[in-house]
C-alpha cells in the first residue's frame, strides 16, 4: 500500500486503499507507537517508576505523563488489536477467503515459529528446556484451548487472539457477510458476539494473570474493524458509539470481576483515544522513509523484544559492561536481530505467501 492520496473525496479514497493502491500511513505511526510503548512497559518500567517515586529528578514529571500510556505494555496492545481490526476488514474487501488465509498465515507463523523456536534452543541451551509437548500448541497457537502456557515470555496471548480473529473473519467473508452490501451486518453481528463472549465467563482461564484476557481484549479487533465501516460510510456515527458503547461498558465490567489490578490503568480510553485521534488526522500526517522502515520492525520487535532484551543485558553484564552500556548493547542486539529476521525470514514469507494466494484464487477449483 502506498500513500493516500489526498484530491479525492473519502468514498474515492477508500476504493483505491481496498484496491491496494494506497498506503494508510496513520497505521504506520500507530505501529511505532504501539511498539515503542510496550517494549518501554516491559523492559524499563522500574526506572520510569524510580524517577516518578523521586520528586527531586528532573525526569518526575515526565515519568508521570509517560506512565499511564507504557504501563504494562496495555496501550500498545490495544492499539495493535485496533489496527488490526482496521487493516484485516479493508484487506477482504480485495480478497478472496483463501487468498486471506494464505496470506496471513505466511503473515504470522513464519517469523513467530522461528521467535519459538530461538526461544526455546535458548532455553534449552539455558539449562531450562521447555516441555516438547507445550510446543506444539505453542507454534500453532492453540494453548487457549489446550491450557499451554505462553512462549515468547508471554506476549503470544495477543496473536492467539489475532487468529481467532482471523477465523473468525475468514468464516464471515466466506459466508458473504463481509460483501454484503459492503458489511453492513458487520456490527450487529460484532455486538452478538462481544455479548456472547462476556456471558460465557472469562476466556482464557488457565492462567491467574492473563485469566479473561480474550473477553475483555478482543472486542477491541471488531471496534477497529467498524471505524473502518464508519470511514467507508458504511455504518453511522451512531453505530460506532452504540458498539464502543457496549464494548467499553462489558470491558470495565470485566476488569472489575477478572482483572481489577488493571482498574486504574484505563488502556482502552487511551488506545481508543489515540487511535481515534489519528484516524481523523489521517490525511495530514507525512510519510517519510522512516517512519515505514521502523513500522516494518513493528512485528519482530513484538515477538523478541520481551525475552531477547534480558538475554543480551543480562550476556553484557556478564561480559563486565556497567547497567547503562548493558542496555545500549540488549538495545542494539534487539534492532539488528529483528531487522534481519525482517530481511531473512518475515519479507520473504510474505512474499510467498503473496504466490501460493495468486495460485490459489486462479486454480479451477479455487
């Protein structure tokens, strides 16, 4: 996708954006965010809390104003869940349901199956080997409904959700639901199943701290999926409330009866805030070199940034490096190792992925 162009009216718009003709740059500015801000959450979290304990440094005030948006890495998750939402019902406006499958599959497991299995030979060479039978539900990222706990030092609880959403929105397109009359269904069908996922108790439960994780965030990928319905003219304003309505009212819900620690935090007003915001600054917002190669780490340094970090501090403090160069050096391990996994294995995957889906649709039988 390349720029948006900006002499057409918005109906005209969208039709050369779900053409693949056009780059929705606002995503890209997102991505960063919502990878900068949950690599900051999990990884120095203690000294952005250090200097909001400290009254007298000169980073107190600027601690308190970034800490609600990194806390815990909840933001960035939620803006991730929200641009998916968006991109995956733009893309099955062009695709066929087995070009869509394809192409996300080559889209998410190559470059995660390799973060698994890294992590696990690192493990093992560790002296702490993962149970062979964890790791098959593992890479096929069914441990929600095995009961598996969660690799990559946690953070594989949101792809779990992202493909069951792609499932679910591959079951929808291939129904007709996604073209008829453009999704206009969409909604009503999003609010049946936010509902329904809150009356059946809290998803998943296998686990104390990500128990009703999939409840309470995955209602956010059909949130983004209707903003992209209300810039398409779709659905109404009123359509966009009455669902966020309903999603926020069953998360808070949720959080009070699952998940009260994270009462306070209030990611899904920012996320939504934020997203929101630039959604509606879409049409202003450059587009530079830079911001499209640090949006194309987005995925790597999801992937590696939790465990990878700690790995290489943790090598350099060994090696005699003080605290400060110990993070430079994890920092920079971090970057080049997700820039070469980029090159080497996700663009490469993408790219086949791309072939095997222009196949599949011209195959008679496709």
């Amino acid at each position: 996708m390349a720029q948006r162009p900006t002499t057409t009216s918005p109906p005209n718009a969208w039709q050369a954006a779900a053409a693949g003709g056009a780059r929705v740059v606002f995503l890209d500015y997102l991505r960063i965010f919502a990878f900068v801000t949950v690599l900051l959450g999990h990884k120095f979290d203690r000294p952005i809390l250090a200097a909001m304990a400290d009254a007298a440094s000169p980073w107190h005030w600027p601690a308190r104003a970034l800490w609600p948006w990194v806390q815990g890495g909840g933001v960035g998750v939620l803006v991730f869940f929200l641009v998916s939402g968006y991109v995956i019902t733009q893309v099955l406006q062009r695709e066929r349901t087995v070009e869509f499958l394809i192409k996300r599959a080559f889209r998410i497991y190559p470059l995660y199956v390799t973060a698994v299995l890294v992590e696990a030979a690192g493990l093992w060479l560790q002296g702490r080997p993962r149970a062979w039978h964890d790791l098959w539900p593992q890479l096929l990222l069914i441990g929600d409904w095995t009961g598996t706990s969660y690799a990559l030092a946690g953070v594989e609880w949101t792809l779990r959700l992202e493909v069951a959403f792609y499932v679910l929105m591959a079951a929808l397109h291939a129904s007709g639901l996604v073209r008829w009359r453009q999704g206009a269904a969409l909604p009503w069908i999003y609010a049946a199943v936010v509902g329904a996922l809150f009356l059946l108790g809290p998803f998943p439960a296998h686990q104390a701290w990500s128990r009703g994780y999939g409840t309470l965030y995955f209602p956010f990928l059909l949130l983004g999926s209707v903003v992209f319905l209300r810039e398409r003219r779709v659905v109404g304003w009123g359509t966009l409330v009455l669902l966020g309505a309903l999603v926020f009212a069953l998360h808070y819900r949720g959080l009070h009866a699952w998940q009260a620690r994270w009462l306070g935090a209030h990611f899904a007003d920012l996320a939504v805030a934020l997203f929101l915001a630039l959604w509606l600054a879409r049409r202003w917002l450059p587009t530079h070199p830079w911001v499209l190669w640090w949006s194309g780490l987005t995925y790597a340094v999801y992937l590696f940034h939790n465990w990878m970090f700690d790995w290489a501090r943790d090598a350099a403090r060994h090696a005699g490096a003080g605290a400060l160069l110990s993070v430079g050096c994890a920092l920079t391990v971090l970057l080049v190792l997700c820039a070469v996994c980029v090159r080497w294995v996700e663009q490469p995957a993408i790219r086949r992925g791309r072939k095997l889906a222009t196949r599949a649709v011209r195959s008679p039988r496709t």
